[in-house]
C-alpha cells in the first residue's frame, strides 16, 4: 500500500465564445508568452494544454462542435469567457453562451467574461463599461485583455485560480 499518495489536481479550464474572438491566442500567450499572428483555422473541436496549474481546454466557436463542449462543461471548473472588443456580435452572443454554460456546467463553476483585443481600441464596438454592466448583471468578474500584447492574460488566470482557491 503507498504510504505517500501524490495528488495533482488540474483547475479545468474552458474557453469560450465566439469564433475569431482570440481563445486560441489567449491560450498561446498565457502557455508560450508571445503572440502568433493569423487564425487557428487548424482549431478544430477542442485541444487542451496543460500549463502550471491549469488544464485549459480551448473550443471552437461553431454551432456545429457545440456538442463535443456540452461534455467538457460538467468537468470544468472554471470558463473563461470571451469577447472580442471590436466585434458587437460576438458580444451579443455572451447571453447565450452564459445560457449554455448555465445549462451544461455545474452550478459553483467559476466564470469570468473577458474583453479581448483590447489592444485595438481604435476599432472598438463595445466600450469598457458596457461589458463591466453585463459582467455585473451576471455577478462575474471582468477584465479587458490583449492576447496580442498579453495585456491582462497572466492577471486573468491569476484571477481564477484565486476564485478558486477562495470557494474550495
Ligand atoms: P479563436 O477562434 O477564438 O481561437 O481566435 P484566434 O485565437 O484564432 O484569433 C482570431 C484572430 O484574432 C487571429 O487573427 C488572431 O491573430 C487575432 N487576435 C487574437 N487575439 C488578439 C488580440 O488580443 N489582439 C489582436 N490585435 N488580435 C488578436
Ligand atoms: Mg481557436
């Protein structure tokens, strides 16, 4: 009998939201430190990476592989939570990610909505406080971070592995 059991326990860690709102390139920069330019097109279903702590699970956008995530809500343990600040519908569309999430993921699940690209504020669509009003009407945290700049990346793990910590 092992008289010293080693136990690791991964933060399970979806993200979330649309297509092309940088969940790959979140991913990257918090995993590798850089930004790699273009699309994962090659993103297909969900791929995962462990890094520290975390085991992150990156999904696709699409409608059509919304039912291989369906399986990967009831184990997560935190979504993160993803639009892109230049792109009003992928906004629009966090009401009902957070319907499917309140759907398929347990119930003490941790959820932060973060407002990617913020690096391009030039362009943007949706201001600061209109995702900070929708991010309260939900009672989640929220942040604006840049996958390109890493502006916000660390700070947003940071910041659910001490939500975590927190409700165990
Ligand atoms: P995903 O479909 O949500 O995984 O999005 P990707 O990570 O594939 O990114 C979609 C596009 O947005 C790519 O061209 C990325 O280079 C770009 N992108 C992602 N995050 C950022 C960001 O924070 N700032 C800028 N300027 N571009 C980004
Ligand atoms: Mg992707």
């Amino acid at each position: 009998k092992p008289n010293c059991v080693f136990v690791c326990v991964f933060l399970q860690t979806i993200l979330v939201g649309d297509s092309g709102v940088g969940k790959t390139s979140l991913l990257v920069q918090f995993d590798q430190g850089k930004f790699i330019p273009g699309s994962f097109s090659a993103t297909v279903g969900i791929g995962f990476t462990v890094s520290f702590l975390f085991q992150i699970w990156d999904t696709a956008g699409q409608e059509r592989f919304r039912s291989v995530t369906h399986a990967y809500y009831r184990d997560a343990h935190a979504l993160l939570l993803l639009y892109d600040i230049t792109n009003k519908a992928s906004f629009d569309n966090i009401r009902a990610w957070l319907t499917e999430i309140h759907e398929y993921a347990q119930s003490n699940v941790v959820i932060m909505l973060l407002g990617n690209k913020a690096d391009m504020s030039g362009d943007r669509a949706i201001r600061r406080d209109e995702g900070e009003r929708l991010a309260r009407e939900y009672s989640v945290p929220f942040m604006e971070t840049s996958a390109k700049t890493g502006v916000n990346v660390d700070l947003a793990f940071t910041a659910v592995a001490k939500e975590l910590k927190h409700r165990a």
